[in-house]
C-alpha cells in the first residue's frame, strides 16, 4: 500500500498569497500605517494596523496580506518581532506576533525637561 504525502500550505505560503492578491493601494497604505505606528508606540500588532486602516476608506478582500506588509516592514528595518503572540480578537485563528518598533522614541518626561530652579543651582 502506497503511502499519501499530503501537504498542508503553510503559514508563508498563505501570507504570499494574500499579498499577492490584495489591492496595492492597500498595501501601500498598510505600510504606511505601519510606520506612523512605529514611530508612536514602542510595540504593537497587525491587529493595531488594521484598526489604523479602518480609519481611511481603502480596503482590500483578503487580510492576509497583512502578514506580508509586516514582513516588509521588518525587512525595511522598521520593526522587530518580539517573538511573542498573543490572543487578539475575533480575526484572529488564536494568537499574533507581538511587534516592536525599531523607531519609536519615548518622549521624556517633564521632570527630565524642566531645568533646575534657582534654589538648586550651584553657586
């Protein structure tokens, strides 16, 4: 009896795909939004990116492809993944990649800005 080698895609191969068929305006501005929130939080996921798409009217029939622009982004050396998942919500199958932004910069604190009395300076 002949054994089956039965293949199952992989998770590349679906990112591929959805990349491959999305709209390129999406994408684009997928990317975009990537990168504005690099630069505002030290760490996020697709999820958080897809919440900053809702906000514009460009769409795209597969999510998939979502997978594919963070790997771009961290090609572009934009990102990191923290090698962490977490549970998110309904869109996802269970878990996510936790990203970290390798652009952010905190802002510092008020206290670090303010600059010393009169009293405590020396004399």
């Amino acid at each position: 009896m002949a054994s089956t080698n039965i293949s199952t895609p992989s998770l590349q191969s679906h990112i591929d795909t959805g990349n491959t068929n999305s709209n390129p305006r999406w994408r684009e501005a997928a990317l975009a939004a990537t990168t504005r929130l690099a630069g505002r939080q030290a760490r996020f996921t697709s999820y958080d990116v897809l919440q900053e798409l809702a906000k514009t009217d460009i769409t795209t029939h597969d999510l998939r492809s979502i997978g594919g622009v963070m790997q771009e982004a961290r090609d572009l050396g934009l990102i990191t993944s923290m090698g962490l998942v977490r549970r998110n919500n309904k869109n996802t199958r269970g878990a996510t990649t936790l990203w970290e932004s390798r652009i952010y910069q905190s802002t510092p604190t008020a206290h670090a800005n303010s600059q010393p009395s009169e009293e405590t300076q020396p004399q």
